[in-house]
C-alpha cells in the first residue's frame, strides 16, 4: 500500500484503496469465514478504510464486518457505513428522516460490534426529507459520539453546497466526504461534484471504480455475454445487446488493449485511473473473492503517464457518462413528471 491520504480536513489519514463489503453476505459471498478472511488480508495488506452499508445484505455485511473487527482489530480501522435505504414493510423504516436515522444508527452499531462508527453517511438524497433536519440528527450523534464524521453519497453538486450552507447558516456539524460513482466507463462527476468537492475541502470515495464489473477484463467483443448475478439483477446495465451498453463495450474493449499495450490489467488501468484525480482521494473496492482482491491490491502503485491519460480522455471524453444509468441517481426532478409538465388544465 502506498502512503496514505489525508481524508478531506479532518487530519484523518485513509489509504488509497476503501475495503467495499457489499458483496460480503447472502448478496455475494455467503460464506462468513471466507469473508472474514478475505477482510482480513485486505487489512494485513495496509488497507485501513472500509466501507459498508445496512442495506447490504440487510444488514449482514455490517455483521460480517463486526466479526472481522473483533478482537482488537477495530481501532485501527476507518469504518464507514450507510443509511437510507428500506429494511422493512414499515414505510418509516429508510429514509433521511431524524426518526429513523436515530433508531437505525443503533441497529448499525450493535450489528458492527462497536461504539462508534468513523463516517456515518447518507446513502442517497430525498428530497422530501428537508436537510437540515438530516444533519440535525446526524450532528446530535456527533456530539454523543456515536458517530466522528458526516458523508453523502450520490449527490447533486447543489446538494453538496447546499449542506455546507446549512451547516454554516444553522449551527450544524459539516459534512466531510462524498461517495460518488466514477469510473473510466462514468467520468461524469468530472464536471461539478469533483470539482465542488475539491473547493469545499471534502474527501471523495468513489464508488464502483470497475463500473459494476465492466472492467474487470470479462466483458470484450466476441466473447459473449459475461454470467454474474448483478448482470441478472439490473440486466438493463449488463446486457451488451442492448444499443446503450454496446457503446461501452466498445470502450471496454478499446480500454483493455491499451491496459495490454501498457503491461497493466484492465483492473489496474482503472484503478490507477480514478486514484489519479486530483479530488479522489480512495477508490473502493468491492472483491467477493481472494482472487478479486489479489487482482484489485497494489493498483494504488501504479502511475498513469500522461500519454496514457490522453489516449484514455479519447476513448471516453472527460465529463461524459457513457451510460445515464451508471449516474446511480436520477434527480427526482427528472423522474417525475409532475415536476417538469404544467398542468395543461381544461381545453
């Protein structure tokens, strides 16, 4: 691992490469010693950032995570989780709401096996919930130390300032990092989010770096549709039939001969890649394997010449996703259509 990076201004020091755990549990890998295991060399290897969420799994990565800690690992680790999503028929069981968040913060830390958790984030914006009721909360458990610091994730670059406005305005504690999707393949957080976070002082933890398996080196031309279960669950983003994901398979392929012509994997060529802006400062990785781990470890000491990086800004123009779905989030401003169609009223 090489040194490790200051985590926005908080003083705090996280290596390069985030130890995502959503495949960890009946989502992935199943097996809870495999998991441990693998958490475990990760660890050994100078990883000290690991992130999860209770939604994985349901709450069982948290679980496993728990266990992997035990026994006087936890200390040392930077632990990150996540709230918001539903985990529960109950429709006050998710969300962003001081209601839940107070109660779900609890079910998190008995579940981690800890008494507090580093970066509390929130997993995705709502709109309905007003913010600084989220960041009231969230700031409560700051000063009960249940929680050191405050994240987001996924967020529009006016929700970013719009929570340091009120954190400023209103007395409440800032929000530190963002957790936004960025990858070779979705470079589209180049235009704002990256350059916000970097103005506003925040650390950025990028998300599926390996664009949810795409670049990983099994999706090329002629080979045929890759098997996994993600491809099952959102075939949507997966199926390379498709006109929208030929485009990226088309990249993916470009993106693996000059990782060849370069002596890297594909892995590390992306990896590398994110690690290379000046506004990230980890990329998570997400193995369900050993194998996948000891492919993903060691990207983080791998430089991209800048001939590399020009070659790549033409395969995959900077600022573009290539795939609106790959955003990981869609403002509802464009998902409902009551918010941008006036009522046309009678004829």
């Amino acid at each position: 691992m090489t040194g490790y990076r200051n985590f926005g201004r908080t003083g705090v020091k996280v290596s390069p490469l985030c130890l995502g755990t959503m495949m960890f549990g009946a989502r992935g890998n199943a097996d809870h010693d495999d998991s441990i295991r693998i958490i475990h060399h990760a660890l050994d290897s100078g990883i000290n950032f690991v992130d999860t969420a209770d939604v994985y799994s349901a709450g069982e990565s948290e679980t496993i995570v728990g266990k992997a800690l035990a026994g006087g690992r936890r200390d040392n680790v930077v632990l990150a989780t996540k709230f918001h999503g539903s985990l529960g028929s109950d429709p006050n069981e998710q969300g962003n709401s001081r209601r839940w968040i107070i109660r779900e913060v609890e079910n998190s830390l008995r579940r981690l096996g800890t008494d507090w958790i580093d970066l509390y984030q929130v997993h995705r914006p709502e709109p309905d919930t007003d913010f600084d009721e989220t960041l009231g909360a969230l700031s409560d458990l700051v000063h009960q130390g249940k929680i050191r610091y405050i994240g987001t994730s996924t967020f529009e670059p006016s929700a970013i300032v719009e929570g340091q406005w009120i954190a400023e305005r209103r007395g409440r504690e800032r929000v530190v990092a963002e957790q936004p999707p960025y990858s070779l393949l979705a470079r589209g957080i180049e235009r704002e989010v990256l350059p916000v976070a970097r103005r506003h002082g925040l650390a950025v933890l990028s998300w599926s770096p390996l664009a949810g398996g795409w670049l990983t080196g099994r999706y090329r031309k002629g080979a045929g549709q890759p098997v996994s279960s993600r491809a099952e669950r959102q075939a949507e983003r997966f199926d390379i039939a498709s006109p929208e994901n030929s485009v990226k398979l088309d990249a993916a392929e470009a993106l693996a001969r000059l990782a060849e012509d370069a002596g890297l994997t594909l892995v590390q060529l992306a990896l590398a890649f994110v690690l290379e802006h000046p506004a990230v400062t980890s990329a998570i990785i997400g193995p369900r394997t050993f194998e996948q781990l000891a492919g993903q470890l060691g990207a983080d000491r791998v430089r991209l010449s800048g001939d590399i990086l020009d070659q790549i800004d033409k395969i995959v123009p900077p600022g573009n996703n290539l795939s609106a779905r790959d955003a990981g989030y869609q403002p509802v401003a464009l998902t409902d259509p009551a918010l941008r169609r006036r009522s046309a009223g009678p004829a």
